[in-house]
C-alpha cells in the first residue's frame, strides 16, 4: 500500500545516453521521445543529471538540455538531477533558471549536487580557480536561495530573472553529508540509490530525525533514484540488462564506452570480483518482468518509506526503454 494511503508520485532520471554507433545528437533526441512518452503515461518529473568528459553521457550542458525538454513537453516537471552547484557561480545558476522558470512557470525543478559529475583533471578544468569548492557547498546554496528570494530586490546584486520566482531547491546525496545539509535546510532530499546504495537508510534517518521545518517544506519529503530493466519476461529484462552491465564494467575498468546492444551472457566477460562489486553498487536495481519489479519496489517502499520514486533505466533500444517506463508505470500504480 502507498504511504500514508496516498499514492507515491514516480518520476525519471535521464542522463542523455549515447548509444554505439549514435551521435549526442541522436542522445538528445532520443531523450526528447523519453520525456513525452512519460508524460503521457503520467510520470511527475523528468530530471536530467550533470556529467563531464563521459562518452557515454551527453548531458553535460544540463541547462540547454532542460530548457530543450520543457519545450518540447508541456505538463510534466523538468529537473536537475541534479546541479553540481560547486561547478558553477550560484548567481548564474540562479538566472540560468530563473530564465527557464520564466519560460515554463510552475514545472522547474533545481537539484542540487556537491560532487562534480567527473574525475578530478575535469573538475580542476572546470573550476579553474575554485578547486576546494565542494567543502562552502552549503555557502553556495544559501547565496543561491537568496538570488531567487523577494528579499534581494534591495541587493547590489540580483537574479534578474530569478528573484522571486517560486523554483523548489532540492539537495541530491550519495552519503549521510547532504542528508545534514538538507535537515538543517529543511530542503527536499533526493539519494542516489541508484548508484550508491550503502548509506541509504542511514541518510534517510539522518535527514527525518534532524529535519527542521522551513519555509519551503513543513515536513521531511524524500525521493530515492532506482535502477528499472523491465520487460515482458524475466529472461528479456535480463538480457537487456547486459547493455547496462557491460556499461557499468567499463567504469569499474576505467574504460569508458558508450552504451553498446545487449549480449547473452555476462559470463566469462567480468570476473567474479567485478560481477560482486557491481551488484553491490547496483543493489537498488529492479530487473525483471512487470511482476519481478513489482514485488522488489515493493519491499522497497516498505524498507525506506520514502515519499518519491525517480527511476532511470540504461537500456539500448529505445522501444526497449519506451516499454520497460511503461511497465513501471503499471506496476508502480499498483502498488
């Protein structure tokens, strides 16, 4: 049963994937499909994440990629997966979106990431003079909040547009330090369990225990990120799933590659050192038919109670993907 007996909202986290033998380009468009096609089906976001110098990711240019998406959609809440604000001055995060929340009132979303969505060359490029950055996180989003205030009309520097507009701040977490920041905050808050799964339950007590009431929210609100292969049966979601396997094994090796078509087996192309490692990473995934996912979101929900489900799903084809959204969708509202 939902939470509280209301159903839970269910959303989507988009990275733009670049496919084997595709362009960004055709990434773009592909997410372009994706968006639409959850909108339809009545998915409530669609957050697209900050990611640098990966081949297999094209949505570097986060801002251009939203503005793109909430253009071409008209009813579904377009995010950022988030922001990696220390990349960024606040005031220009600020106007960035001050600037779409002007163009799509009422449908944009700010998440916001202290890690920089890249290794560490990439990072020092692109914050140049501003290395340590990640440690005045916490600076930088109360700068951020107070551009988009009504209060800094009277300021010497202002977010025009910006100022005043109504854009939710949620903070984004792999471990237990934003799940303080967003309590003390009493901000939204988002965990990449999609990825780093260890320190969930850990942070979502953290951040309920200690949350304290603000202006923005009255009461903890939480959204965990999942991995969803689904597919008509177990033995389909499986071999789809190789696709995000093999994807994944180049990360461990170091050796990026875009997103290549499933294989049969997984055997014989990891080892078992790094077949464990992935699924020890990979644990809040859900692989299977409509079913299969159903009974592990299940358990889920029940184990972190969180208010908010965001899903991503590393899939090749992109019928294949279109379908396996669909299915969520059936089971989730199910639940």
């Amino acid at each position: 049963m939902s939470k509280q007996g209301i159903r839970r909202p269910l959303s989507v986290l988009d990275l733009a994937p670049v496919l084997e033998g595709q362009t960004p380009s055709d990434a773009f468009q592909n997410s372009m499909r994706l968006a639409k096609h959850v909108e339809k089906l009545g998915y409530k976001r669609f957050w697209m994440a900050e990611h640098h110098n990966m081949v297999s990711v094209a949505s570097s240019a986060t801002v251009v990629l939203l503005g793109y998406i909430a253009g071409g959609t008209s009813t579904i809440r377009v995010g950022s997966g988030g922001i990696m604000l220390p990349n960024h001055a606040p005031l220009v995060v600020a106007e960035q979106f001050g600037t779409l929340a002007s163009l799509y009132p009422g449908r944009i979303d700010l998440g916001l990431g202290r890690a920089p969505g890249t290794d560490q060359v990439t990072a020092r490029a692109l914050r140049r003079d501003r290395l340590g950055a990640g440690h005045d996180f916490p600076e930088q989003v109360e700068e951020l909040q107070q551009y988009l205030s009504y209060d800094n009309h009277t300021s010497a520097v202002r977010a025009i547009p910006g100022e005043g507009l109504d854009i939710p701040i949620w903070i984004l977490g792999s471990s237990t330090d934003s799940a303080h920041l967003a309590a003390a905050m009493g901000l939204p808050y988002a965990f990449a369990s999609h990825f780093a799964p260890a320190q969930l339950h850990t942070a979502l007590k953290i951040y309920r225990e200690r949350f304290r009431p603000s202006e923005f929210l009255q009461a903890p609100y939480t959204m965990a990120c999942v991995n969803v292969i689904a597919a008509d049966t177990d033995a389909a979601a499986n071999r789809l799933a190789t696709s995000f396997y093999q994807l994944f094994l180049g990360i461990i090796r170091g050796k990026l590659r875009r997103m290549g078509p499933p294989i049969e087996s997984m055997e014989g192309v990891w080892t078992a050192y790094e077949a464990a490692h992935a699924q020890q990473m990979l644990a809040c995934s859900f692989i299977g038919s409509g079913a299969t996912v159903q009974q592990g979101l299940q358990q889920f929900l029940e184990d972190t109670q969180v208010d908010e489900v965001i899903a991503t799903a590393h899939i090749y084809d992109q019928q294949d993907r279109l379908h396996s959204y669909e299915i969520l969708k059936e089971v989730f509202d199910g639940l």
